[in-house]
C-alpha cells in the first residue's frame, strides 16, 4: 500500500548515513586517541598523575557521535510531520547545500487541472471532430492536457470508439490508430514529424500567446490537420510567494517547461523566476540540468511528470510532487505529500537548520575539548570539575540536535 511504502521509506532514511555522519564518526574516533595523546604528553611534561586523569576525562566524543545522527533523525521526522518524505540522511544533506532550484510548469507551478478554452478547426472541419478525434487518443492518458481534452469530449457527449497502436512520444504527442486512420495529437514539430502539412499561421493565435498558461495542441486524422484545441491552466495560488521565498533565501530559479516558448517566458516574468525555458523535450530537461552542474551548482529539480524523471534522476536532489506519476514518486529523492509548494521552502530550511546545528556541534565538541584539556594540562582542572565539562557539553550537544523534534517554524 502506499502507507507502506512511505513507512518503508522512513525506515530506510533513518538507517541510511549521511556523509556528515561519517566525517562525525572519524572525527570522535580522532577526539580520542587525541584525548589518550594529550594525556600522554601531560605525563611526560608535567609528571603529574591529577592533570594526566583530568585530561582523559574532560575530551569527550559523545556530542558529535550521538549528536549527528540524532539530529538527522531529527530532520527527516520534522519534514515528515510537514508531509515532506526525505529518502535518507544523504539527501537531506544535500539539500543543505542546493543553491539552484529547477521548477517544472504543469502540475506543479500550476494547478495541473487545465481546461479547453478555444477549438480552432480547418476548413471544412467542425468543432466536434477536432475534440472527438483528439479525446479517441487521449482517452486512457494520464497527462493533465490529455485528461482535459476527453472532460470536454464527455461534456459535449461524443462518443469515444476503442483505438489500437498507442504510441506515446514524452513531450512531443501521442499517435494511434483509429480504423485504417492514424491520429496524431500533440505539438507541431510532432504532427510535422508524422507527414502532416500544417500552414504557417496555425498556431501563431496571439491572444494565447499573451497568457503564459495557455497551451495549444495540434490533431491530425490519416496526414490531414483537423485543428487545434487550446488549453489553460491556473498557476498555484502559493507559487509567487514561494519563489519569492527562494530569492530571499538566495536561491537561483529557473523554470523548465515542454510549452511553448511564450508561454514559459510569460509565467516565469509573472512568478519572477530569473531563467525560462520552454519547448524542451525530457532529454532538453536533462540536458539543462547537466549544464547548470558542469556550472559547479548543486541542483535541485522539482517536478511531478514521466517528463521530468530523467532530470529528477541526475539532479543533484529529485523532488517530486505528491500527487505526480509514480515514475517521478520513485525516482525523485523527496516527495511533497501535498501539492503546496511553500512545503518546498519548508524542506529546504529543515536541511538547512539540520546542517548547521551538526556544525555547531562539529566545533564546539572540538572547542571544548580544546580547551579543556589545555587547562587540564596546566593543572587547572580536577577530574571532578572535568568530568562536570565532559557531561555537561555533551548533553548540552545533544540537546541542541534534539530540539530540531520540536521546532514549529
């Protein structure tokens, strides 16, 4: 079941370590032979029994041994409560250090529930043909567009008759056959591809073109063009706030869309994203993540289609939207539960906060372990007032990591 696989999940997170959690491990087994060193050189030097006990006894290890996981554990629980399923500590320290964000357009800066707006029809063609042979292909599909375009085809009660040869091309369209016919839906490349001759102002509809969240899509029937239907989504009422919420926190966005051009220029000057990209195919996707890490960034690819799931897949974190295609659930590293992205800014301060309290804890076990044990060395401290340091900044280490369980914002 699903509530399965996401107890499943938890559990492998928790199991998993992180690369901080290594370097933490390393890093108390190093406090202690340099513990066993200092006291060593304290005999030798000064000869003296008291501040040779004093100095094993002050260094203590147990605030960044048991600190570090606990506080990845921490992290993972706090973003599950908030309905965000991080697939381990390796991730969750990845995320601390993504500068770049990567946004998909349907699905998850919109609504992904678009509707038919305008059918525009060839000569001698009329309005229930174009949706009719549009909805016979897309009447199984999953896509948001495909799914809309057979609402209107029930709405209008036209029937939908049984097809063979499926053929889906991602980001590009859909084929079958209908009878001795082959149809074709999907972008204009795609129908051009397929022998359809299309005239050059079929799809410059300029009052689309001005609204970023307008989609137009091509049908053909047997190399003949039928017409297009026209598409609007609803951008998500949260999706400005949390891009702006990213650029406060300095992160760079670019938006990722296989639309049209226009249209990805127009929603990302409207959310304010710095970089739009349209027209890309899943390899495109890929490919521009590739290039923002050849940049050096660290990168992290939000989406929710079989679209994004290579670019999910080489990001360096994947976060898939809740209520995305399982190929993107799968592969994505995390997965918002809800379809609200200020879960994003959430799981990105949770990483954040997570990271620098290990650091915090990194150095000041080391601090006080410096500290203390160069006052042993000069017979300032006694093995009791040493062991009070060695037990109080250790608890006062794991304490910081645990109050991440409790933190509401």
């Amino acid at each position: 079941t699903t509530f399965g696989k996401i107890i499943e999940i938890v559990e492998q997170a928790e199991k998993s370590k992180a690369p901080v959690q290594r370097v933490a491990d390393r890093l108390a087994a190093g406090l202690v032979y340099f513990a066993f060193g200092a006291a060593v050189l304290t005999f030798i030097v000064t000869r003296n029994v008291t501040s040779t006990i004093a100095v094993v006894i002050v260094a203590g290890a147990c605030g960044v041994a048991a600190g570090t996981p606990l506080a990845i554990l921490a992290g993972i629980g706090s973003a599950a409560r908030r309905g965000i399923i991080i697939k381990g500590g390796l991730h969750l320290e990845q995320l601390s250090q993504i500068d770049t964000v990567v946004l998909d357009k349907t699905g998850t800066l919109t609504l992904g529930v678009p509707q038919v707006t305008a059918i525009t029809t060839a000569s001698g063609v009329t309005e229930e043909d174009v949706l009719q042979t549009a909805a016979i292909a897309e009447q199984h599909s999953e896509h948001p567009l495909g799914e809309a375009i057979v609402r209107r085809a029930h709405e209008r009660k036209l029937a939908l008759r049984e097809y063979s040869g499926l053929r889906y091309f991602p980001g590009k369209g859909i084929s079958c056959t209908d009878g001795d016919s082959e149809i074709l839906v999907g972008t204009r490349d795609f129908l051009e591809q397929g022998g359809v001759s299309i005239s050059a102002t079929t799809e410059n509809d300029t009052s689309a073109r001005k609204q970023g969240s307008v989609t137009v899509v091509l049908v053909a029937r047997a190399r003949k063009f039928l017409g297009t239907i026209t598409l609007a989504d609803q951008l998500r009422t949260e999706a400005k706030q949390a891009v702006a919420d990213l650029h406060r926190r300095g992160y760079r966005t670019t938006l990722l869309t296989g639309d049209a051009d226009a249209a990805a220029k127009s929603v990302g000057q409207e959310l304010g994203v710095q970089e739009s990209l349209g027209g890309l195919l899943p390899e495109h996707k890929l490919e521009k993540i590739r290039e923002l890490l050849r940049q050096g960034r660290r990168v992290a690819m939000v989406g929710d289609g079989v679209n994004d799931a290579p670019a999910l897949a080489e990001a360096t974190v994947g976060i898939a939207m809740g209520q995305g295609t399982d190929v993107a659930l799968e592969t994505a590293d995390v997965t918002l539960m809800t379809s609200d992205l200020s879960r994003l800014v959430e799981v990105l301060t949770i990483s954040k906060r997570c990271y620098r309290v290990i650091m915090f804890n990194f150095w000041g076990t080391i601090t006080v372990d410096t500290i203390g044990i160069v006052l042993a060395f000069f017979g300032q401290l006694s093995p009791i007032v040493a062991a009070l340091i060695h037990v109080g900044s250790e608890l006062a280490f794991i304490l910081n990591s645990a109050r991440l369980f409790r933190h509401k914002n």
